[in-house]
C-alpha cells in the first residue's frame, strides 16, 4: 500500500500517518494538545515530538487547558526538568499561556472547535498534490488563522505552525494523491 513519503520507514510515524493525520479532530481537548504539539515542534522534527508525545500528556495533565491555565513559575520550573518534554522556556510558557486563551476563546465561540474551524468553514479542504515537494509549509488561510490567533493573544503560531495544525487536525488533505489515506479521507470526509 503507497503512502506519503515522510511516513515511511518510521514505525512511529506510519502509526501517526495511518491512524491520525489528514482526520479531522473536533474534541477540544485534542485540539488543545495539537496546539501544544506543534508550538513544540518549532525547529524540530515531528517525530521528536511523536516521541515524546506520552511524555507530554503527562506532564501537561492529559492537555486539559483549565488545569496547564494555572501552572505557574513551580511549575514551569518541574517541567524544565523534565526530560520526556521539550526543555524549553519559552514554549512551555507559550503552553501555559495559551491554555488561557484558549479558555477565552471557547467561552467566546462556545467550544474551540467551533472557532477553529470557521477558517475552513466547517468542512475539510482536499488538496490534490501528487508529490510531497508539492505541499506547501503554509497557506492563505493558515496566514489569517495566524493572525487571529495572535490577535486574541496566543503564542507560537506563526502561519507554519498554523498549517500544520490545520493538517494535524484534518482542516486540510494534504495526504499526496496516491497515497491509500487520500481517497479514504476524502470518500470518509467530504467539503
């Protein structure tokens, strides 16, 4: 079976590949860990965020944004000794901080599902690239998600980091044409 070309070879990331990437999320707490993970992948590979996924989970509390809302400097300081995690200031605090905003943001629009993806109208967007060189790091939606997100106070989410949020969590289809999770998603998802 063809797959996207960055997932082969890598136990870890065919998993992600096979099973999560490309599916849209709409539970807000997964939301909010895909939000955490990829602040944390900025300048890293995502399989060194895959790897310490678990790592994550525990020391954030399973991603509940009310409980990473109120960690504060003793807090912050457990987890810059924490070895399963990024060790990392700023995008700890970067977690922290959006976990509030976060909070905001879904006490405004209801949940964060239903702010998030009003960018993609409520509906996954297909891509059709044939190759992995095809697929862009960001697009024009991802660039004005940016600039809300930023706007309403959240860190580490440049248009980058936007997008791949957006192909974490199924906004977009960016699986190349003939790889098996295209069509599937496509057939199982349509806009």
């Amino acid at each position: 079976m063809k797959k996207c070309t960055w997932a082969v070879g890598n136990p870890l990331l065919e998993h992600y590949h096979d099973l999560e990437w490309g599916v849209p999320v709409h539970n807000d707490r997964m939301l909010f860990e895909f939000l955490v993970l990829e602040a944390a992948q900025a300048g890293l590979s995502w399989l060194t965020i895959l790897q310490k996924r678990e790592g994550y989970r525990n020391a954030f509390d399973n991603f509940n944004p009310e409980i990473v809302a109120l960690y504060d400097e003793r807090k912050i300081e457990t987890l810059m000794m924490n070895p399963a995690i990024v060790r990392n200031r700023l995008k700890i605090e970067a977690a922290i901080i959006n976990a509030r905003t976060f909070l905001q943001v879904q006490e405004e629009f209801g949940s964060f599902d239903n702010y998030i993806w009003r960018f993609v109208n409520g509906k996954p967007l297909h891509n059709t690239w044939k190759t992995a060189s095809e697929v862009p790091a960001s697009s024009w939606i991802s660039e004005i998600m940016s600039r809300d997100l930023k706007k309403r106070g959240f860190k580490f989410v440049g248009s980058t980091i936007c997008y791949a949020h957006m192909q974490a969590t199924g906004m977009v289809n960016d699986h190349t044409t003939d790889c098996f999770r295209h069509k599937e998603l496509k057939k199982q998802y349509r806009s």
